[in-house]
C-alpha cells in the first residue's frame, strides 16, 4: 500500500497529526495549507485522494474542490467544524465522496480513506452502471441473484437472517420499517415483542457494513418508528 494522499488545512498541526495517522497505515502524504496549493498539488496524477479543510486563506476547501472536480476524479473527504446536515449536504452536492467532521476519529478517518480508495479501485467511477440484478447504494452493492452484498467492492458475510434484512431495505429504500413489519416479513411470522430481535440483528449489520456503527450512514433508525436504508448517490 503506497497511494499518495494531499492533506489540506491551514494549521500546520492538523495537516501533521493527519499524515501520522496515514503514515500509519502504509500511505504516502503531501501537504498542502490553503485552497489554492490543493489545486495545484490534485494535478500531479500520483495523488490518489484528497482530505480537505473547509476554511482555508486565498481559497476555501469547497471552492478549490470545485477546482479539482473540472479537472480531476479522484476521491475527496472534506473535513470540517461545522457539523449541520446543511453543511454536509452542500459539501456533498459539490463534489465531495465524503465529510467528516471535527474532532475525528483518528481510526474511523483511515477507514474512510480505505473505503474511497477501494471504491475507486475496484469499481472504478462510481457512476459505472449497476450489473443486472445488482442494486447499488452508495459503497453497497446488493446482488439480488447471488444474494450477496458487497461494501466497498468485497463481500460481507451474512448469515441467512441478515441478509433479508438487507434486501428487504436494499429493494425498498427510504422506506421506514417498523420492527413488527420486519420480523413478519424476514421471519415469517407474527411478531410478539420482537423489538429486541429486530433490533440485535441490525446492531450487527452495523457492524459489517458501517465505517462507524455508532453513527451510521446507512441503516438508520428513525425513532419511534423503525428502520430504514438511507440513500446515498
């Protein structure tokens, strides 16, 4: 593993703290400290990814990722204070492959960077069309033939009951399911106090497919009400 990775922020300590962290796990670090160096820097074809800082003197993060998207597709994270799903949003509608926020996680922050990095790798522009009988969302890929679901382009191992979890959200996302309607439809059965089955069952899914389970990106639940496969892309 020896992918270059620009990391961009206008504090010196941030951008160190961040390259000791990838360092780490075997990736080659440039630096870059305000908008205009990223741009420069995201031309040379041996950077691989970019994480960038929002607020940056002389050009700011989104700005000089608009920059860089005319030019090049490669993964971007945008790091970030602000936290607001509006700023996430905004980040994302610009080009962003991901935001993570201030303070980070340093081991979540790595596993994002080898989330992207395979994505780009092994499926290539995440635009590619979906395979017959391949539902994609996001990093997931679900085949409805095989009943296999891949994160990130490997297989997650699932055992039978997971797995029509999964493809009951998988084929129905943004729809929330209440925990009774689950438990009818993946175990065939009249639900009686079955919250804490269903609820086991998608802690571990979490688990296999969430770079942080605790703050999941997919699998959500909406209080009150049950579960459902957020969309993405």
């Amino acid at each position: 593993m020896n992918e270059c990775i620009l990391v961009v922020d206008d504090d010196p300590e941030i951008v160190n703290a961040i390259a000791i962290i990838l360092e780490r796990e075997g990736y080659q670090v440039r630096r870059a400290y305000n908008g205009m160096e990223a741009v420069d820097c995201a031309l040379d074809p041996a950077v691989r990814l970019i994480l960038i800082d929002v607020m940056m003197p002389k050009l700011d993060g989104l700005s000089a990722l608009i920059r860089i998207r005319e030019r090049r597709n490669l993964p971007i994270i945008v790091l970030s204070a602000k936290s607001e799903d509006t700023d996430k949003i905004l980040g994302l509608s610009m080009g962003a492959d991901d935001y993570v926020t201030k303070p980070y996680n340093p081991q979540e922050l790595a596993a994002r960077v080898r989330s992207q990095l395979r994505r780009y790798t092994l499926l290539g522009d995440i635009h590619t069309a979906a395979r017959e009988g391949e539902l994609r969302n996001g990093r997931l890929a679900y085949d409805t033939v095989s009943r296999t679901l891949r994160a990130d382009g490997e297989v997650v191992k699932l055992t039978a009951t997971e797995t029509r979890i999964v493809e009951l959200l998988f084929r129905n996302p943004g729809r929330v399911f209440p925990a009774e309607e689950i438990y009818r439809r993946v175990w065939n059965e009249e639900s009686y106090a079955c919250e804490n089955t269903v609820m086991v069952h998608i802690r571990r899914i979490r688990e296999k497919v969430e770079l942080n389970p605790k703050e999941p990106d997919y699998i959500k639940v909406v209080w009150g009400i049950g579960y459902k496969m957020e969309p993405h892309g």
